[in-house]
C-alpha cells in the first residue's frame, strides 16, 4: 500500500506488495539500472560504473539512508564497478567522530564494503579552495560583504527576483586579496562570504549567486585549526564527485533543483571528470519521521531513550530492535526506485521482517502476562522432558527441551471465565491442547479477595501426549502456549508500537508541534515475562519466534547474562 505525495506517480512496486502478508517476488521498477545499462551499451564512462554514498556525518543514519546505501552500493556490484564511502565534512559545527563511526558501522553491518575507497570532502579542501580562487581569476566569483539578514534581502523570492550585491563587482585583485585574508582568520564571521556571480533574477534561488564559501572559526574533526573558511556542501559536493570521477551521481530529489549548480561547479572549474547527477525519490514511510532534525528534537527531548531507541527508523535503532540487514536489503530492493514522491507503508517493512525471520528464527515459548496453573494429577516432583523442534522446517537445527512440570503458566488472555461463542481457549471445565504438550481441563478457577482470577487447577489426559487424542475421540480446538514454572526463565520483554499515532505525523496545522502526534502508548515493558527454560542460552545472534506472540530478540544494550531482556522485533499478524 502507498500514499502518494505525488498524483501523477506513486512508488511503482506498491501494485506487487501485499502489507499484511508475504509479499510478491517480484523485482520492482529502478529507473537509474536502466540508465547504466545504456551508459554501458554505448561505451559511455568507458563501460565504468563508479557510484558513492557521501553522508554528512551530522547524524545518525535511518532508513531512508540504508535505501540509498543499497542503491549506491548494490547498483556498483551489480555491474562491476566500485562504490566509494565519502563523507561530506564541510560544517564542523554539526560534525562528529561518533557519527563517522556509527556511519561506517552501518555501511558494514547492511554488508557492503568500501575497500579502499574512504574519502572525505576535507582531503580536498586544498583543491577546492584553488578552485575557488579560478573562479574569482575568472570574474567568476567574488566576495560579498553582505551580512545574514542583508544576503536574505537581497535573494529575494520565489516571486520577486534579487538583487545584485553592492560588492558584486570588485575587482579580481580585491577579490583574490580578500579571498587569502578570509582564510588567514583575519576577519569575524559573518563579515564576508565568497559567492558564485551567476543570476540574481535566475527563476531557480540556487543560482543567485549562490554562497561557494563562509567563515567558521570552528575546530574540525579531521583538519584540526588549519582552516577558519569552509566550502559549502552544493560546492564541495559536485567538485568531490569530480576528482573521485564519479560516473553516476545519485541523491534524492530534493536536490533536483540544486543540479543547475551542480552543473556550473563542474563546468567552470577545471576538474578531471564531469559526473552526471541523478534524482530518485527519498523514502517516506507512514509513522515514522525522516527528518534529521526533527529525529535529534526526539533524541535531545527525551522522547526516546537516544538515537538507538527501537522505535526510531535509525539504522542502530532498526538492528536494536532486532530487523535485520536482510531484511532491510530486501525491503529496499521490494519497494524500487521511482521518479516521485509517495508515501510507504510501514507494513510493508514488517512483511518483509517476517518474511526473513519466519525462515530463520528458533522457534520459542514464551508467557508475557502469566496466569498459573496447577495440574491436579501429577505428582509434586513430576519433571517430564519434552523435545519439540528448533524450527519446523529445518530439521538440521535439532530440537530444544522444555519441561511439563504440576506447575505451569499460561497467557492470561487464553483463559476466561464467562467466554463468548467462539472463544476456543481454556474455560470452566473446558479443554485445550498445551502446545507441544497435553490436553487439559479446568476444573476449578482460584481467585483472589478483589475477586481477580489468580490460579486455575487443571488435570491432564496423559495419553494426549504428541497430538493423540483424547480415548473417547472428543475433538479439542484451543491450542495454547504454555512454560513451566519451575525451569522457566524470567525476563524482561519490551512491546514496541508505532512511534506516532497518525500515519503522517508531519502533516500538521502551521503553528502546531509535529510531537503532538507520539503515540504514548509506542512502549510496553513487561517485567515479569516467563520463557521456556532453552532461552536461558539465547544469543544477540539470534531471533525468536514466541509461538503465538511474535518476533523477539535479545536487546543488544540492556540484556546481560543472567538478566534477559527482550525487544519484541515485529508481531506475528
């Protein structure tokens, strides 16, 4: 299911995608795959394909960058090429080694690998600022003393053109002589800027003289205190592409209207190659936020618990919760590449969740809201071994022991005491199968002083074991999931919903807080949760289908040994 944002096209793989199932196998539009295959059919780049991811490393990543990541990745193994991992360092107010590190992490972890090729826009500052200064050589630039407020002014609007600078026309000398004193420090910032001369009455606002270079007196993370003047991202950006001879660039169609300048950088500085950039719509998914600022507003308020909480669409968030890279990969390749902006469907993602771990997870038993029950004929001491299987499908993953034990729990929900019609699960002098188990019966309800129900007493038919049925041949329709409660595990298990409780949560009346569409209810913590004892060796490796309840695995930050903790990765509806 898609929500356009756009009415002449939605994402092209909707049509093959059921939300609340398995989804078709099949490969959906990507109009750039097509594109290569014609460069390389002409002989085009020399039959090259040459791609990069280059995120600034302001951020955390989220999946709308692991989209592109497969992209720009997948698109270069595909064809044989090599896909570089750049990092845009041109703002060292907002950068971070902590987000250089997780970036990579990421990369790695989704399973792609850079090689050799790490770059960073910074190893060519020095170039770039040569470049620069062509550009002033050429009457091509200049530097414009302009202040903030006076350079907003002066751009005008989407409905009235600019205005030249009153410094517009500088000589070259002057240029070039202001250009050296701005790198040498020797001005505050904001006192000037260096700007392209291009046309302030241009109908697209990135070409009215648009900002090559600023002041920033501000340390770098790579560079140290060696420059006080910094390159602009659409600068440094296409002249990064260039000396890296990137053959397809390709970003997401809010740049569209940044290519013309892209374009001019290229053209009119003397670069060894001139790369061709390539627009395809950015994921947007319903009840998730994509913004990074609005994602640091979540982190920063405490909304969440940091940029690695599971209900974030970070990619630390998303592989804390428990998706995996596998998954992720398949959604990405399910939903395609498309032209226009439309909106996906969340469940979508959890298709292609289930869809990787319905084949790979160990199969588990597991009481979220206990409710006890004693088995009236089994002796105090009764300890029976049972061995159903790790995975249904794959025998070569053996089998895994519980135990039938007097004492047991059941969900609390598979019980109650005045049921409807239909209600096939335990009730008064009812029957059920215990999965894996036996068929038992009712026979009395313990309740407590506020009459809630505490303790049901049950016997068991003890020739039921393995599916058999009852010697009269009765039929039993319930079956539930139950542990024992002396070799149970005790854990703790987090219920993860959507974050937001709308499906766009951006969309909201001017003035009004896009936070006011959390959804309180986006975590459940449950701490008493019993498990079937074989998951006291679970591993972060794995996940765990809770029979009957869903996808779960161990929380790779707060699960110790001996202190189990479970985050629920996607139900199993």
């Amino acid at each position: 299911m898609t929500h356009s944002k756009n009415t002449h096209s939605t994402e092209a793989s909707s049509k093959n995608i059921k939300p609340g199932g398995k989804s078709a196998p099949v490969e959906a539009p990507n109009f750039l795959k097509q594109i290569i295959e014609k460069d390389i059919a002409t002989g085009k780049h020399g039959g090259q394909v040459i791609t990069r991811f280059p995120p600034e490393p302001n951020g955390y990543l989220h999946i709308g960058h692991a989209k592109a990541i497969c992209l720009n990745f997948g698109l270069a193994e595909e064809f044989k090429g090599r896909c570089h991992l750049r990092f845009d360092d041109t703002n060292p107010e907002v950068e971070e080694i902590e987000y250089i590190e997780s970036i990579k992490a990421d990369v790695k972890w989704l399973g792609f690998d850079w090689g050799t090729h790490l770059y960073y826009a910074s190893d060519y500052f020095e170039q770039i600022y040569s470049w620069a200064q062509d550009l002033i050589r050429q009457g091509k630039a200049y530097v414009c003393s302009l202040n903030e407020e006076e350079l907003r002014e002066y751009r005008g609007d989407f409905t009235h053109s600019g205005k030249n600078s009153p410094y517009r026309d500088r000589s070259v000398e002057e240029n070039l002589d202001l250009f050296a004193r701005m790198r040498a420090g020797e001005f505050y910032e904001g006192a000037h800027t260096l700007r392209a001369k291009i046309d302030m009455a241009s109908p697209n606002m990135n070409m009215r003289d648009p900002l090559l270079y600023r002041i920033r007196k501000t340390h770098h993370h790579r560079t140290g205190d060696k420059w006080v003047i910094y390159p602009m991202y659409d600068f440094a950006h296409p002249l990064s592409d260039a000396i890296e001879q990137i053959t397809h660039s390709i970003c997401t169609l809010e740049f569209q209207d940044h290519r013309p300048f892209y374009d001019w950088s290229i053209e009119n500085c003397t670069v060894p190659a001139h790369p061709h950039q390539y627009e395809f719509a950015r994921l947007n998914m319903t009840y998730l936020v994509m913004s990074k600022r609005k994602l640091l507003q979540l982190v920063k308020e405490n909304f969440v618990s940091g940029w690695n909480d599971p209900r974030l669409p970070t990619i630390s968030g998303l592989r804390r919760r428990g998706i995996t890279s596998s998954a992720i990969k398949k959604f990405a390749h399910r939903i395609g590449v498309a032209k226009a902006e439309s909106l996906i469907d969340y469940e979508i993602l959890e298709a292609c969740v289930r869809e990787d771990l319905d084949d790979s997870a160990h199969r588990a038993m597991a009481v979220i809201r206990p409710l006890k029950v004693v088995i009236e004929n089994l002796p105090e001491n009764h300890r029976e071994e049972l061995h159903p299987s790790v995975h249904p499908k794959k025998e070569e993953l053996g089998k895994r022991a519980i135990h039938f034990t007097k004492t047991l729990y059941i969900e609390a929900s598979d019980f109650m005491e005045t049921p409807d019609a239909d209600f096939f699960r335990l009730k008064p002098g009812g029957e059920v199968r215990l999965r894996n188990a036996y068929v038992i019966k009712c026979e009395k309800v313990i309740k407590d002083t506020s009459g809630q129900v505490t303790e049901l007493r049950c016997t068991y038919d003890p020739i039921t074991l393995g599916g058999k049925p009852p010697a009269d041949g009765r039929k039993i329709k319930g079956i539930i999931h139950w542990v024992s409660a002396e070799t149970c595990v005790n854990a703790e298990v987090r219920l993860y919903g959507r974050l937001f409780k709308v499906a766009d949560p951006d969309n909201v009346p001017e003035g009004q807080d896009f936070k006011q569409n959390l959804n309180p209810n986006s975590l459940e913590v449950i701490k008493n949760a019993k498990l079937e004892s074989s998951l006291a060796s679970a591993t972060l490796e794995h996940r765990y289908q809770f029979e009957r309840v869903g996808y779960f695995c161990l929380d790779n930050v707060d699960s110790k040994p001996g202190a189990h903790v479970f985050n629920m990765v996607v139900d199993l509806k």
